[in-house]
C-alpha cells in the first residue's frame, strides 16, 4: 500500500524531476534516478504519473506556478508601467539564478527530446505572459500620448523575448559564454548593472526617463 506523500516530498519529486529533464532532456532522463535523488520508490511516482511523458509535463506545470507568482507580484498594485517592468526584471535575475534548471528545461523544450510537446506548451506557457505584457505595452503607449506607434501585440512579443534571452542568458551554458563575449567577462558577477541598464533601455523605448 502507498503513503499519500506530503506537500514537501511532492515539491522534491518536481524539482528532482527538473533537473533531471533539465540536464538529460525527456528520452535520456531516467525516472529510476530521479525516485533515488527523491528519495521515493518508482512505483510511488508511477502511481501518480501514467508514464514518464506525464511526469515532464507535470514538471513543467509546477515551474509554471514560479512565473504566475512573478507576475502576480509585478501587477499586484496600480503600479506605473516602468515599476511592473522593474519588478519583472529583478524577480526574473533572482530565480534564473536560483531556479537555473527551470529555464534549461524551458530551452530544451524548443530543440531534442522534448520539441514533440513545444506546440501544447508554448500554448500553455506563453499564454500567461502574453495577453498581460500586451496589456501593459498598451497602457505604455497610453502614457505616451500617441508618441509610441507600434502595435502593442508585437511590442509585447519583443519584450517577452528580451526577457527570455535574459533569463538563458543566467541559465544556459552558451547563453552564458554568449553574454559574456558581449558584455565582458564579469558580466555575471553584476546584476544589478544588468537591471538598469535593460530597465534603462525599456524605458527609452516607451518614452519613460530611469
């Protein structure tokens, strides 16, 4: 008979699971390593999860729940748009940071073993962040008073992408190397000069002095 595991053991299966997908994509992960490093038996994953299939995308939903919260925090006032982009930036630098895995896993979902779900989860990741920095590209342009022509969709998509590379940039070994060769050496070590200036730049593209 199985234990019904607890909140803690749950959240340890996830980010074992992450990691694993992270450093050996979805056809090489091995779920026999992942219940060892839970410390669980297979049998108590599988009775959870149908297959390992299941398992990832449950890995993924989990790490999802981070990005809800990022957003829910940047949009929790009536806070002007440089201060939710400000908010965004910082709490992304923080959890590429320690959440280095998350954002592997997010790039190995667009190449490798995992490119057969990347259609059913850029539909499911990206349509969190979409219709908000549309939302927020719009009241951008409103606080510009017509001085921003550019459709407000695609100025969202250019900012998500921004975002994206940033946080491959703290996350993924050639994004790192890249950054680096791009910004110097120590780049990395200075994150806060990474937020400004990328809070700086968004700032002179809607218009708003930092």
């Amino acid at each position: 008979m199985y234990r019904k595991l607890d909140a803690e053991t749950i959240n340890t299966i996830f980010e074992t699971g992450i990691d694993e997908f992270a450093n050996n994509g979805l056809d090489r992960a091995n779920i026999n390593v992942i219940a060892k490093k839970s410390g669980v038996s297979v049998g108590v994953i599988y009775k959870y999860f149908k297959d390992k299939d299941s398992f990832f995308l449950a890995c993924v939903r989990h790490s999802l729940k981070l990005l809800e919260q990022v957003l829910k925090d940047a949009f929790s006032d009536d806070a002007d748009v440089m201060t939710c982009i400000r908010r965004i930036v910082y709490a992304l630098l923080e959890h590429s940071r320690k959440h280095k895995n998350y954002n592997v896993m997010y790039n190995e979902i667009t190449s490798g073993s995992c490119k057969r779900y990347a259609a059913v989860l850029a539909r499911e990741i990206e349509s969190r962040t979409a219709p908000v920095y549309e939302q927020l590209m719009e009241k951008a342009k409103r606080s510009a008073n017509g001085k921003i022509n550019i459709d407000s969709r695609l100025l969202a998509f250019f900012f998500d992408n921004l975002l994206m590379m940033l946080q491959f940039s703290y996350s993924c070994d050639y994004y790192r190397e890249r950054m680096r060769i791009f910004c110097g050496e120590d780049i990395l070590d200075n994150d806060e000069k990474v937020a400004e200036e990328f809070i700086r730049f968004m700032g002179s593209i809607l218009g708003s002095r930092q």
